[in-house]
C-alpha cells in the first residue's frame, strides 16, 4: 500500500488527471500528503496538500500573492476570460482586495443577512412544494441549484424573469478556471463574460436611474461606493457583480447538493440528524470539510521563501489543495469519517485570513435551511440513479442527482 500510495504521488499530474480521480480524488491526495506535501508538478508549479502550509500560505499575503495577472496572462491571453478573473476581488491583493471587499462586506452584514432568513425560508418551501408534487426530483436542477441563484439574484435584485441565462454563464466562466481548458471552454467561458457584462451594463443604468436601498441591494451599494468618496470603477463594479454571483452560486450549490448525497450515503448520520435537527449547523460545517465545494485555490511567490521544508524561488506559481488540507489527519481526527457532530472543526472550505469568503455567513445560513427543511419534508429520499459529477478538479459538485423522495 505504501509502494502505492508512494508511486501515486509520483506519477500525479494536475495536468493529466484519469476518471478514478475525478470520481474520488482523496485518496491520490492522502498519497501527495503522507509522500510528497510540497509536490512539484511537471510544468513548474507546487501543489500543496497539508492543513498547516496553506494556513501559512494564505495568512501570508505579502509573500503568497492572489494577483493572477501574471499567470492567467498565457492561459487566456488578451481577452475578456482575462479581464474579468484578474479584476475581481478574489484573484487581488490588498489595498485593491481590501477596497472591494469592504464595499461588499457591507451589504452582507450579520443584520442584513439574518433580514434574508423569511424570505429564503419561502423560497425552499416552494420548491418542496413543487418536488412533492412532482414526486421525485432532480436534486441539483430542482433545488440546490435554484437557491443560490433567488438568493445572489435579490441581493443584485435582478428581476426574476432575468435570472434564467445566470446559471450557464456561472457555469462557462467557473468552467474556464480548471488546471487544462479547451479552446471550446474557453469559448464558451468569453462569451459568458461578454453576454454577462452586456447585461449589467443594463441592469447597473436602470439601477443608477432608480437606487434601491444599499442596506440590502448589494448593487446600489457597490455604485453609490462608501460616505467617503471611495467608489469602483465601472470595470471593478461590473467584474465584481459576476464574481459575486459565480462565487455564491457554484459553491452554495455544491454545499447543498455534495451534503444531500454525503447524507444518502452516510445513512447512520442521516437518522442522527433527522433525530438531532439542533445538529445542523455542525453538520453544514462537517459537509464543507468532507467534500469541500471548492477544491483549489492559488498563489504566487512574490520572493524567495521557504514552504514546508522546501525552498520556493520567486514567481513560483502554487496551487493550494483545500479538500487535501480539509482531510488532513494532523488538524481532524479521523478525517475520512464523515461525523455531523464534529468539533473544533477550522476547515478551510471558506479559506482564511484576508481572503476568507466574504459571503461564508449567508453560504452557511442557506445551506443550514436547505437541508434541514429538505430532511424534514423528505426523510425517506434516496437517489434513484447515479449520480452525474462535474467533471471538474477546482469546484467539487454534481450536475445532476436523480432522487426519489419516499
């Protein structure tokens, strides 16, 4: 098993990933973690795996930089791909990250978002509704994917007859961010950006025109700026709306979707929580470390530094393994157990330090009621088919979920 473990370290490639990994990729990681931690891939890069080194990476801003104006320059070239990921606040450091930021944390306050509870309560329960009447469902197109968009679309208040074409653009843009893409999901991923940009270009004049109230509608907020004068350029705000609805719905959907199935799957966790609903909240946060809706992240070296025992040269581009780190036995005993009641539990699903998730409070509210409700109305559910994966490395979900509902 060794000799395994140590020859799957060897041979992994972020490049050349097979279906096995695909389908389940924490063994191949507890093999890099246990062999080769600090992995240096074939094209130059690091691929990092322990718990401890991306806490370290990512506390570091100074050495560890998020820019990605230097690495996205060759992977998109000059185009709107390009644009859009090196404008956004996730892929920045601060002051422009912190800038950003603050102008966004204001509108996801604890009191804004406890003010969404009603509301998202209404949303869930008319979708149960429409699954019973159904009789069965699709658990990622009935209901985890259909939370997230209502949510980030009321607190961008697009109008709902505009909400159908946010779902495939989150999807070609996020899709374009993988280790290896095509030239078709590049494609496919430039127009989402160009036909996403053309919108809010709309959305944002009518939104000028007419101001909505900036305690809740995270788009006046984002045009009107701070008290101080400190405003977004029209690029910043407009790349920052798609961000903002890609980062809320890919993750959220996955949190939901990877939970409902994690559950099927773990039946004696199942009854405890349907005999233990106080246990939600725990086991929202054990979904996020067992199957992590975000699976990578990245950094550069901005100097010479040393990571894990290992010396990094400047400009070394590094990709931050979480669901590796989400598993790693030094930070959570037992950590192929799937355990709802599970505490202290400091996962990195939502990273940490200064690119910590802005929207982690409401990613975590609306995951806590999805599956509860979801448990309460359909205790008996259980898949009816195989489950479809993503096909994807970076975010960790399935496209689509045959479920029946007992």
């Amino acid at each position: 098993m060794n000799a395994d473990a140590r020859e799957l370290a060897a041979n992994f490639d972020l490049e050349k990933l097979t279906p096995e990994f695909y389908d389940n990729p924490y063994p191949t990681y507890r093999a890099l973690r246990e062999n080769e931690p600090v992995k240096r891939l074939p094209n130059g890069t690091v691929f990092l795996t322990r718990y401890d080194d991306l806490v370290t990476t990512y506390k570091n801003t100074k050495s560890f930089s998020s820019d990605k104006k230097r690495e996205f320059a060759p992977k998109y070239g000059d185009s709107l791909l390009y644009e859009h990921h090196t404008t956004s606040l996730v892929f920045n450091d601060p002051p422009s990250h912190t800038r950003v930021r603050r102008l966004i944390m204001g509108a996801l306050s604890p009191r804004a978002i406890a003010g969404m509870e009603p509301d998202l309560i209404k949303l869930i329960d008319s979708l149960l509704d429409a699954i019973a009447a159904k009789g069965s469902c699709e658990l990622i197109d009935d209901f985890a994917a259909s939370i997230p968009i209502e949510v980030i679309g009321n607190l961008l208040d697009v109008p709902h007859e505009e909400r159908k074409p946010l779902r495939d653009w989150s999807l070609a843009i996020l899709g374009a961010l993988e280790p290896v893409v095509s030239t078709e999901a590049a494609a496919r991923g430039n127009k989402a950006v160009k036909d996403f940009l053309a919108y809010l270009e709309t959305l944002v004049a009518r939104r000028r025109q007419e101001p909505g109230n900036p305690d809740r509608d995270v788009l006046t907020r984002l045009i009107q700026g701070e008290e101080n004068g400190e405003r977004l350029t029209e690029k910043e705000l407009l790349h920052n709306c798609i961000f903002l609805l890609n980062a809320g719905h890919e993750t959220t959907t996955n949190l939901i979707g990877n939970g409902l199935v994690a559950l099927h799957w773990n039946p004696d966790q199942k009854q405890r929580l349907i005999d233990n609903s106080d246990l939600i909240k725990t086991a929202v946060e054990e979904i996020l470390r067992y199957e992590s809706s975000n699976q990578l992240g990245n950094r550069m070296t901005t100097e010479r530094v040393e990571l894990g025992g290992v010396m990094l040269d400047a400009g070394t581009s590094i990709t931050l393994c979480i669901g590796a780190a989400n598993r790693d036995p030094a930070q959570f005993p037992d950590p192929e157990r799937f355990d709802i009641a599970r505490t202290p539990n400091r996962h990195l699903a939502f990273a940490t330090g200064a690119h910590q998730c802005a929207g982690m409070a409401l990613a975590r509210l609306e995951g806590a009621i999805a599956i509860s409700r979801f448990l309460a109305r359909f205790p008996n559910y259980a898949l009816s088919g195989q489950p479809l994966r993503g096909g994807r490395v970076r975010f960790r979900g399935f496209l689509s979920v045959p479920c029946s509902i007992g």
